[in-house]
C-alpha cells in the first residue's frame, strides 16, 4: 500500500500539469533532454527519502552546483577568504549578466554566473585536475554516492561559453581570478556537468537541512556557520532576478539549474528536489516551481 506521503506527492503532481516553458538550448546538449520529463524526491532529516516519476534519472546538476562550491571554498579560505573576492549582495539580475562591482570587479553573490566562477577559483589544491577532483568528492559525499561528469554536455557548454568565458578574463583583469582563466572557466563548466539525479539533489538539500550531516551517511560535510551562509545566499540569491518571487511565494532557501532541477531547503526538516527541464523566463524549471509552491503552502513550509 502506498504510504500517505506517497498519495500526497502523487496528488501535488497530478495539480501541477507543467506544459509551459521550453528545455535550455544554449548548452546544445541541454536541447537534446526530453521535456517531459518529471521527478520529484523529498528527504528528511532522518534518511528517509521519497521520491516520484524519474528519480533515478540522471542529469547534469548545472547551478544547483554552486551553493555547493560555495560551500566548500568557505570551508577552504573560511569567511574572510571568501569574501575579498565574492559579496553576498542579491544582483536581481539573471545568473548570467556579466555583473562585476565597477570599483573592485567583485561579483555581487556566488549564485549568479560570475560569482560561481570566482567562488571556483577558491577551491584549493595544486592544480585544475586536483581541485577538481576535490569538488566531485565534496558533491558526492553530499550526495552520498560517487557522481561522475556528464562529458558530453562539459564539451558542449566549454566549446559554447562565449559569455562565461568573456566573465572569467574580466574577472582576472580584475585580480579576482588568479592564474590562467580558462583554466578557472574549465573547472566551473565542469562542476556544472556533474550528472546527478532528483534523489541525490533531494538529500543533498537534506545535508544543508541537518546543519551540515549527510542524512543517509551521518558523514558531516559541513560546519553550522557555513551551513547558515550558504542558505542565506540561496535565500537572497539562488533565484537570481526572481529571488523575491520566490521567497515571497515559497520562502525556502533554494537553487535551480538550467538542466531543470529545483532545491529547496526546509532547515531541521527536508530537502526537497523537482526536475522538470521546462524552463521559464529566468531559466528555473517552470513546473518545478508550480511543484514547490503548492507543497510549500499545502505543508506549511514557508520560512517567514
Ligand atoms: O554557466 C552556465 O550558464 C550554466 N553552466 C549554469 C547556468 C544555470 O544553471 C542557471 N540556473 N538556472
């Protein structure tokens, strides 16, 4: 017999038809996806996970990386390191305006394109392959299994990210970016072809709920004091030029990504994660954010 959880996220989908919005294409492989594709998976605090539609199909986890990056180059530089070269300013600007602060070429928040870049380049070790190396660690101890890259959507997005590309030399003729830019760029267009699953995306955002320990592992990934500021950032920033939409209609702390996936943040509670490949205008997934407002008044998950 299914249990009430299960009927309940099975009547959410049923309300929210999501026939809107088209899949990105200025990644071309993102333009392959199927739009039609839907899961939904919640995880609590406690390790229990439920999940709907395609949970275990794998996509490229895109920007839902970056409060995860974030993350981990607090936990390298601390604070202040982080903070002389990325603010955490909302932009109420779309994730890829090339926004850099006119005086010093500080990005506003580590949310948006420019300031995922920077917080990349804070990631320590000796060279790209290594630093790396380290990130798809850290996305898989939150995971709680070992991710891989999706090759062919990195290579699609490295030999297509003019913008990107054009932020990461702005950002190093600024001293924000040390070293070799492309090099900067290589890593963060990698970190968003990590393929992972609503699942993973689900108890990732469980983590970040249990102030920092992996809820299925019981490994701790991260310190409270990070944990706080990671979710004020997506609070403030995750959702870019639609940050206040979002807080006002959902008030959770969240990511999206242009790949379709949503996650949201109930602290002490659930990580809850949509994917949906239908994106609306400011490029989060249209019916992932239909799916996550009714469960957020229906449960009573609102913040404020
Ligand atoms: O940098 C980019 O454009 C992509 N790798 C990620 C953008 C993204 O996911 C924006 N979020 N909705």
């Amino acid at each position: 017999m299914r249990s009430p959880v299960q009927q309940y996220l099975e009547s959410i989908v049923e309300q929210c038809s999501g026939t809107e919005g088209e899949v990105a294409s200025y990644i071309p492989e993102l333009a392959q996806t199927d739009p039609d594709r839907f899961a939904l998976a919640l995880a609590t605090v406690d390790g229990h996970v439920y999940t709907l539609g395609e949970a275990e199909t794998c996509f490229s986890i895109q920007s839902i990386s970056k409060p995860f990056t974030y993350a981990l180059a607090l936990a390298d530089r601390g604070f202040q390191g982080v903070a002389e070269k990325v603010d955490v300013e909302p932009s109420g600007e779309a994730f890829n305006e090339i926004s850099l602060a006119s005086d010093t070429g500080r990005p506003p928040n580590p949310m948006i394109n420019a300031g995922a870049i920077t917080a990349a380049s804070l990631i320590a070790g000796e060279n790209t392959e290594s630093r790396f190396a380290r990130v798809l660690d850290w996305l898989s101890g939150f995971a709680g299994r070992d991710l891989e890259v999706d090759e062919k959507v990195y290579t699609s997005e490295l030999t297509t990210a003019h913008r990107n590309r054009a932020i990461a030399h702005m950002l190093r003729e600024f001293n924000i970016l040390h070293g070799d830019p492309e090099e900067q760029l290589d890593l963060y267009v990698r970190q968003c072809a990590v393929s992972v699953n609503t699942r993973d995306l689900a108890v990732m955002a469980a983590t970040l709920a249990n102030g920092g320990v992996q809820p299925v592992t019981q490994r701790r990934m991260l310190e409270p004091a990070y944990v706080e500021r990671v979710l004020s950032v997506m609070a403030t920033c995750g959702m870019y030029d639609a940050a206040g939409d979002w807080i006002s209609a959902v008030g959770m702390p969240a990511k999206s990504g242009v790949s379709g996936g949503i996650i949201a943040v109930l602290p002490g509670q659930v990580g809850l994660a949509v994917f949906s490949p239908r994106l609306d205008a400011h490029g989060t997934s249209a019916r992932g954010v239909q799916v996550c407002e009714r469960m957020s008044n229906d449960m009573d998950m609102h913040l404020m």
